[in-house]
C-alpha cells in the first residue's frame, strides 16, 4: 500500500494564529437590501408612467403623420393645379388657331351677308355656338367709356356733345376672348372732341 502524500510546511501549522481567508461565496444581503412584499402603489404608478410614455410617443406620431398627411395634400393640390394650368396651356396651344380661323370665317360670312341675310345669320350663329363650345366667347358690345383693355381704336367720330367724348361711337369689328384673356380686341370707333 502507498502512503498518502505529505503537504508542504506551511506556518500556520507551527503553531502560528490561522488567518481567515477569503471566502468565495457570496455574503448574503444586508437585511434592508431584502426583496419584500411590493407596494401595490408603487407598481400602478410605475404602470400609469408607462402607459402616459406610450401614450405621449402616439401622440407624437400622430401628429407628425397628420403633419405629413397635411403636406401630401398640399403637394397634390399643387400638382393639380399645375396639370391644369398645363392642360388649359396646351389646349390653347393647339385649339386657339383653329377657333381664331373660324372667327375670322365668321366675320366674312358677316360681311358677305348681301341679300340672303337669313342664310349668313344662321351660319354665323352656328360659328358661334361652335366657338363658345370650346370657350370662345364673343366681347359684349357695351356702350361707355374706351376700354383699352379689351379695344381697339381704329377710327374716331366727333362728338356731339362734350360728355361723349372717350366714349364708343360703334363697333366696327367684334372682340373674342376665352376665359378671362383676350384673343382679340374689339376694333371700336371712339368719340372725340370737335
């Protein structure tokens, strides 16, 4: 049989005061440190700050959602706006020669009028008819003041009173105009002074 073997010398073996060493495991807490029963207050309050957390973040993407949303909106009706400010351009573009031909087809069929007037009345109210179709509408023949505006000068009459003067005698040649702009000016004689 063999003999265990001996340990080394160590000084706390000659009779020398053992030291404690350190132990490894670890102390238990501190009595105040112990987890006990949870305040029922405490949890609900933490819960509620949870909840007004979350509830503020919703808030806050609500209203940058609503803020985009608010932009798109805004976007598209500037998109629309353009496209038909585009359309209404290229409308013109394209329309406005063919509707300034027929106007000058009617102020033909006007003048050559002759002995069969109801034939040349009716061509020119169909003219009309089609031209106002496509927005074309005929200047109101107004009587008052010159309207640089929308007329043309091409001739003058006296006036046979001075409050006439700057006023329209007549109209020699009828303006057109589509929407708000004016195609062509009415050609008008106005009254001057004596």
């Amino acid at each position: 049989m063999s003999t265990p073997p001996v340990p080394p010398y160590t000084p706390h073996q000659a009779g020398q005061p053992q030291q404690a060493e350190p132990s490894e495991q670890p102390q238990p807490p501190e009595p105040s440190e112990q987890p006990g029963p949870a305040d029922p207050f405490a949890v609900v309050a933490d819960a509620v700050d949870g909840m007004r957390e979350e509830l503020a973040s919703l808030g806050d993407q609500f209203r940058r959602r609503l803020l985009n949303d608010r932009e798109a909106r805004r976007s598209l009706d500037e998109l629309h706006a353009a496209l038909g400010h585009t359309r209404e351009h290229a409308e013109g573009r394209t329309l406005q020669p063919l509707l300034y031909d027929l106007i000058l087809l009617t102020d033909r069929v006007e003048r050559q009028s002759g002995d069969d007037t109801q034939f040349a009345d009716s061509v020119t109210a169909e003219l009309r008819t089609l031209l106002e179709k496509y927005g074309m509408t005929r200047v109101p023949v107004t009587p008052g003041p010159f309207d640089p505006a929308a007329q043309e000068a091409v001739g003058t009459v006296a006036a046979v009173s001075p409050e006439r003067v700057g006023e329209i005698a007549e109209v020699v040649r009828h303006g057109y105009r589509m929407g708000e702009r004016v195609i062509r000016p009415q050609q008008v004689r106005v009254y001057t002074a004596p």
